[in-house]
C-alpha cells in the first residue's frame, strides 16, 4: 500500500534546465532560460526587477500555468523529478493575488480544503487548522466570513492552508506585501517554523529583502530577461552584485534612502472632511469610529494601521463607493457637484470620475477593457476628451511608469507590479481631484517604487490631494503630510 503523498515529510528537489514559459498570443517570453537546482530543505530567496518572471517561475514550479493553450514552454521543470503537475500534494504556494486563493465562505473550512483534497486523516484536520491559523497570526473564529477578511487578513488565511498541509515545497509570491509590520515578521517566522519542523524547501519572492535575510541560505537573482544572473549565500551575493542590484530596481538592506522635494504649486483649499465618521459594511459592525479628518488639495495623507482596522473600508468610503455607517463626510461647497448632495456616497458615477478616483487593493477589480491602452484612454474617453491629447498623455504615462512595451497586452496578463502601476495611471488620466488609492506601491521593485513616489509628489504639488493607504513606511516617510491612523476595535 503507498503512502499518502501529503504525509510524507522532508523537502522537496527543485530543478529547472532551460526553463521557460511565454503566455498564448504574446511575442515576449515571460521568462525564459531559466537554470537552477534547489536541494531539499533549502530557504531561497528569489529577486528581480518588476516583470522579470518570478511569479512566473513560481506558477511553473506550482503546475499552475496550463497546457498548451494557455502558453509555450521550454526545457524542463522537475520537483523531486516529476513535472510539478504530477507533484501536486507535495506543493503549497500562495499566490500574490491572496483574494484569487479563497476558496470556501468561512475562514476554518477554507484552511481545511487542501487537506481534505488530498487525504489527510480527518482526526488530523482541525487540530492542524487550528495551529495554522494561530501560526500565522489570524485570530479570528473559524466560522468568520471569508468576504469580510481584510486584505492582509486574507493573506493570512492563504498561508495558514499551505502551511497545514505540510507540503515538501513551500512557494510565496510576496507573502507579506498586504501586511502590517507585526504581521510581516509573524508570517516570516511562521513559515520557518513549519519548515523547520517539516524539513520543507522553501523560495520566496519578495521585492524587499531586509525581513528575510535573517532566515534564508541563498540569493537567486532573475535579470530582465528572465534569466538567473546571480546565485549564492545570501551576503555575500547582495554585496557582490550590490551594484547591478540596485540599477536593477532590488531592495537591498543598505539601498539609499529616497529624498523628495516638494513644490507646491496651489493653495491651500479643503475638499471632505469627515467628522466622528464610523466606516464598514452595512451587514457588519463598523471597523472604524470616531474618524475626524480633512482631505486638501495639494496634500497627500496616509492611512495605516494594523491588518482588519478598516483601512480599504475608509478608502471606500472616501471615495464614494461606500456609504457611512455614522457620523458625516461630505464634500465643501466649491467641490461637491449639489448642495443638496454634499455625500460623495450620494455623486454619479460621471461627478466622481473629475471628483474623486479610486485605486482598488485589487488593480483586477477595476479593468474594464482588452489591453492596456484601451484601460488607459477608458476614463477620457467617457468625458469626450480630446483624442489627439489622450494619445499624448497615454503615451506619457506609458513611458513614465515602464508599461510602454506593454500597451497591446492584455491588463490580465500583467505582472503584480504592473498592474498596480496600471491602476494608478487609469485614474490619472482623468485628472481628479482627489487620488484614493490602497496599497499604490504594492509589488514594486525600487525602479517602479520611486516613479510612483515622485509621480504623487507631483500631482499632489500640482493641486491633487491624494489618500493613501499604505504599510509602505518609507512612502509615508517621503511623501505624507497628514496620516490617519486606525486602530483594531476590539468587539466586547
């Protein structure tokens, strides 16, 4: 009799000859040439510029990228020397997009899923769910509603169900990048632990390098084109490609801190404030109350706070997408489109478009279109702009944000990193007055994150008042001139 396959421990063996994947109908490999060999129970570290490959290279490795319809491949990918589709119960990977890896409406039968699917004991299952979710910091109860998780809260939740499967291969495509910093070290150390007591290999790709360094054996380093182009013990790699890793837009540990000049260009004029406004869903308690707060024009204002304090419902509520569960906001006289209507909960969709713009946590949410030219000229193009201004202004922002190769792709096809630049460039293209975006910096490499840095810095200069709501400190250290900060409210 063979043995359950999800039972067995020990790392797995990763090996790529000349690896290589291109997506249906595209001419640009996603990645290609691609050599490596990982051996059991190793900790790696995966780096590159954004659009370089690597959660590419992790959906091969997790048998997540299709048959021949769905793309091209080259060479070979081998875990413990299978194909990875054949190796299934021996991977757990989770995805960038922690909404996309969601599976069950609550929080303890979705951590559950991957074990029963592939066997393990039912006496085995809750205890592991349990540990799971206590490893990973997500203490909420197990019949919580998966749709009412934050996003770093659903970040969570995908780790705890790769984590008690106890898989040979643990893959994280940016684990921590929707976390609070308490979150970002439980995740770390919850994800050692389990390899330590497991003997699993592990590769993460994260942009920033500092919280993993501590915890991993090797640097693998993807250039441009997809190939490797370093490999080694961690300081030793990051101080002798130091250089090429900084031109090449990697976070490393002594990168030089960013200085932004601010110039502003306009005065000083109020457009919302909020007063003892409480925030969330209509079927739900409020996740934030008591929020006094004015949004200005030519002046950016961060939102932090812990994972689950109501950030991205605050944002929806900013930007008129959500209505208040107490308290107001609502927009001065000069900026509201009614007195009758000074709510932007209570605007058209045609007032909010010059008014107020919104970039979701999920660029997905807000692609209307088939390519990324097509999502760029939407938005004037439902204010009857003029068209020859349009191009030049899609061609501006293409190039000023590292999309430019990419305009007849589809948004869906993206890389993380590009479509959160895409996000951000959709609602500048119709020049509002107000910028709400959640997470702008998510998924960029130290290139991409320092041109939305001074992009913001300009069109706050120039008269926009931005809302952000961010983990980034270094964004609020460079850029924020207000912050709103929201604290968990405990439910007696």
């Amino acid at each position: 009799m063979t043995a359950n396959p999800v039972l067995r421990r020990g790392g797995a063996e990763v090996r790529a000859q000349g690896w290589g994947w291109r997506h249906a109908g595209h001419e640009r490999w996603a990645t290609r040439g691609v050599d490596l060999d990982i051996s059991p129970g190793q900790r790696v570290l995966l780096l590159g510029p954004s659009g370089s490959g690597k959660s590419t290279l992790l959906q091969g490795l997790a048998g997540l990228l299709g048959g021949a319809e769905e793309g091209q491949a080259a060479g070979r990918l081998l875990i413990d020397g299978a194909p990875p589709a054949q190796q299934r119960s021996r991977i757990g990977m989770v995805l960038q997009d922690p909404d996309s890896q969601v599976i069950l409406s609550r929080v303890g039968d979705d951590v559950a899923f991957g074990m029963e699917n592939f066997g393990v004991p039912r006496g085995e299952i809750w205890p592991r769910v349990d540990e799971a979710l206590a490893a990973v910091g997500l203490n909420v109860a197990l019949a919580q509603d998966t749709s009412q998780l934050s996003g770093g809260q659903k970040q969570r939740l995908a780790l705890a169900g790769v984590l008690a499967m106890r898989p040979g291969l643990i893959l994280l495509d940016e684990p921590t990048a929707n976390l609070d910093p308490v979150g970002v070290v439980e995740v770390r150390d919850a994800v050692t632990a389990a390899a330590e007591s497991t003997g699993a290999t592990v590769v993460v790709v994260e942009h920033r390098t500092k919280v993993w360094l501590p915890v991993i054996d090797r640097v693998i380093v993807l250039g441009g084109d997809g190939a490797v182009i370093a490999d080694g013990p961690p300081e030793q790699t990051l101080a002798a490609e130091r250089d090429h890793l900084l031109r090449s837009g990697i976070w490393i540990p002594d990168s030089p801190a960013v200085t932004v000049r601010r110039a502003p260009t306009v005065a000083v004029e109020t457009l919302l404030v909020a007063q003892d406004l409480a925030v969330g869903y209509r079927d739900a308690p409020p996740v934030g109350t008591g929020i006094d707060a004015e949004i200005t024009r030519g002046r950016i204002t961060a939102v932090t706070g812990p994972n689950g304090s109501g950030k991205s419902t605050l944002a929806l509520t900013i930007g008129g997408l959500l209505a208040p569960r107490a308290g107001t906001l609502h927009g001065t006289p000069a900026f509201a489109p009614s007195p009758r209507r000074p709510e932007p909960a209570r605007w058209r969709s045609r007032e909010l478009l010059t008014r107020i713009a919104s970039v979701f946590q999920d660029p997905e949410h807000q692609f209307l279109t088939g390519t990324v030219r097509d999502e760029l000229a939407l938005g004037p193009k439902a204010l009857k702009s003029d068209r020859s201004e349009t191009s030049r202004r899609i061609d501006e922002l293409l190039a000023r944000l590292r999309l430019d190769h990419l305009a007849d792709r589809s948004p869906y096809t993206l890389s993380g990193g590009e479509k959160r630049r895409l996000s951000v460039a959709t609602v500048l293209m119709t020049r509002p007055s107000v910028i709400v975006a959640d997470e702008p910096t998510f998924g960029q490499d130290r290139r991409t994150w320092e041109e939305l840095i001074y992009l913001f810095a300009e069109i706050a200069d120039a008269g926009t008042a931005v809302v952000a709501v961010t983990h980034d400190d270094e964004f609020v250290d460079a850029l924020a001139d207000e912050r709103i900060e929201m604290s968990v409210r405990v439910r007696p």
